[in-house]
C-alpha cells in the first residue's frame, strides 16, 4: 500500500451562475493528470483532495473566483473556539512577513465567532515577522460557509464584469473567458484553432491572451467586422499566430480534418447575418459540415439559445460522431437563455456506429 501525499484544495465559486461555475469547476477538475475526490461541497465551494493543482498555475478563470491549498479547515459548533487552530499556521507560514487577506462569507448567517478577534489573531500569528527591507507578502484567503477555510491561494480572478454588455445581452468577460478556458483546457494544444462566428473577436483575443501555442483562425462574413479585426491584429500581431478571412461560416474553407479546437458565440439574434438559413437550424447545420474540417478527437464550444438546442441536439442523435461532454444554461434576459455545450468529435467512433 503505497503512501498517501494528496493535499486538500478549495476552489471558490461565483454563484450567480452556479450552472456555468460548476461546469468551470467539473472541466478543471476533470483535466488534471491525477484523480480528483470531492470531500466537500457546498454553494460557492467545493474542497477537492488530490496531488496538486499545478494545471491552475496561469490559468484565468472566468467563473471561478480563487482556487488554491487548503492550510486550515474547521467545523464551527457552538462554543468551539478556532483561535486554539490557527496558531498552527505559524510554522507553516513563518516566511511571511505580511499578509495580503481576504475573506468570503459565502452564507447567510454569520459564523459563531468573533470576526474582529479572528483577524487580529490570524494577522498576529501569520504576520509581522522580520524587518522591514526583507518582508515577504502572503496572500491569505479566509471563507465563512458551512465550514471555516483557510488557504492559500493559487489564482485569484480579476474582477472583469462588463454591466453594460449584460444589459444589452452580449457576452461580458466571464463568459467569453469561459468559452476560451474550456476551449483551452480540453483542446489539443499546438493545434488550429477556429472561430467561425468570430464577430468582432472577442473569443480569438481571450484565446491569444492565454495561449501562443496555437494557430488561431477567425471568419465572419460580414466585412466590416473582419476589416475592424483585423486593424486590431495589427496593433498586437506578437500575441499569437491570428488570421481573420471573409467566409461562410457554413461552409468553412479549411483543409479536412486540419482543425483541433472551434468555439464560438453561434448566431441567435434577429440581427444575425447568415444567408439563406434559418436561425433555429444554423447549430445543426454548422455541426454537420464541420465534421469535414474537424481532426480526430476535437473539441467544439458552442454558446447557442435554448431554442436552438433541440434541433442540435436532434442532429447529434441522428449522425454519429459527437459526443456532449458538458452542457450548462445562463439566463440572460426575458426572452434569452443562453446554452454551453461542450462536445468531442470522434471519426472512428462515427464509423463504428455505421
């Protein structure tokens, strides 16, 4: 029986789309080399044990607020005092001289414990060690829930929310990183990625932003929007290697089988501009001749409406080859809730099923 180095790790969740955070939470877990047990899990958290999270190491999360090491975890029952417990932490944390703190009450009701005193100790303890010139700041993170957390955090998520986009129904910067992480994350790095929706480009830059290790393809066919891109290409060319065109997005003028990754942002408005198909159609439609263009074991990341989704759904039942790995809903507004849908694309598989 061999020994057990699994630590314990939090991952803080944004609730005010659990759907999407918890898909964000289940790619992430689901893609690391080691296996991943769950041994808490409560609205906003989830505490996972496993080897480590090196794979969060540059990852820009969208959905998910932090995510790091657990240094502290307690229950909180009346009368328990966890004053006694966080002295512990100064061995751990005997290299820092400052700490940089933050705290989350993810619940309703206040933990049953003084706060002021809490922190004063925990700054006592972890802090103000060592002179001046020598200080080493340590990021602290502290979350009230069902459980009392203290961790060390790994990543911690810009605050990147766009109102204005919101209100009008456009994707704001959660949603467009979450597009790209997911794409990211179960893609095939080094291959060719592909937006055939691209729009303005707001997924092509989320992509360039986090990775340059991929052959990054846009198409529109509107001119002015690839006109527009491509003024912004040229003022940051180094980031990736990025190419706009001017194409049907139906017919896709790329080599078979060239392309490893496609997400996109597919058109649901009465604004779309895609000529002679019905809207409810165009996922099914994409789908079916993006199998010609698709490698062996692609990902494809699709934001559609949830009017669109039986129709597409429909299709991926009738032609083998697509396989759900993911699907999560976001309500939008009155009249718009917005659909993820995460597939892998398998060739031998389609031709097995014939």
């Amino acid at each position: 029986m061999g020994l057990d180095i699994r630590r314990e790790f939090y991952i803080l969740y944004s609730q005010d789309h659990p759907e999407l955070s918890m898909a964000e939470v289940s790619i992430i877990t689901g893609g690391t080399r080691d296996p991943v047990s769950v041994i808490h899990i409560e609205p906003g958290l989830v505490i996972t044990r496993t080897k480590d999270l090196s794979g969060f190491a540059g990852y820009s999360a969208s959905y998910i607020k932090e995510a790091g090491e657990v240094l502290l975890r307690s229950h909180v029952y009346e009368g328990f005092h966890i004053y006694r417990k966080i002295k512990r932490l100064g061995s751990i944390m005997k290299h820092c001289g400052k700490i940089d703190l933050r705290i989350y009450n993810l619940g309703r009701r206040r933990a049953n414990i003084d706060y002021p005193l809490f922190i004063r100790e925990l700054r006592r303890i972890v802090g103000n060690r060592g002179a001046k010139e020598d200080l080493v700041i340590c990021p602290i993170t502290v979350i009230f829930g069902d459980i009392i957390v203290i961790g060390r955090p790994v990543i911690r998520r810009k605050i990147l929310r766009s109102e204005a986009s919101r209100e009008r129904g456009y994707m704001g910067e959660e949603d467009l990183g979450f597009i790209a992480n997911t794409a990211l994350y179960l893609g095939n790095r080094g291959g060719v990625f592909y937006d055939p929706f691209c729009g303005y480009g707001g997924i092509l830059a989320r992509i360039c932003e986090r990775s340059q290790d991929l052959v990054v393809i846009g198409s529109d066919i509107d001119v002015r929007k690839v006109y527009s891109l491509r003024r912004a290409i040229a003022i940051k060319s180094d980031r990736c290697c990025l190419e706009v065109i001017v194409a049907n997005a139906l017919w896709p003028p790329l080599r078979m089988a060239s392309v490893s990754t496609i997400a996109s942002d597919l058109p649901y408005g009465r604004r779309s501009r895609v000529v002679g198909e019905e809207i409810l159609k165009i996922p099914a439609s994409f789908l079916r001749r993006a199998r010609e263009i698709l490698a062996e074991g692609s990902i494809v990341v699709l934001a559609i409406s949830l009017d669109q989704l039986e129709p597409l759904i429909n299709e991926i039942q009738r032609e083998p080859g697509y396989n759900i790995v993911e699907i999560a809903s976001q309500y939008v507004h009155g009249s718009l809730t917005r659909v993820y849908l995460v597939l892998r694309y398998s060739y031998k598989e389609k031709i097995n099923k014939i």
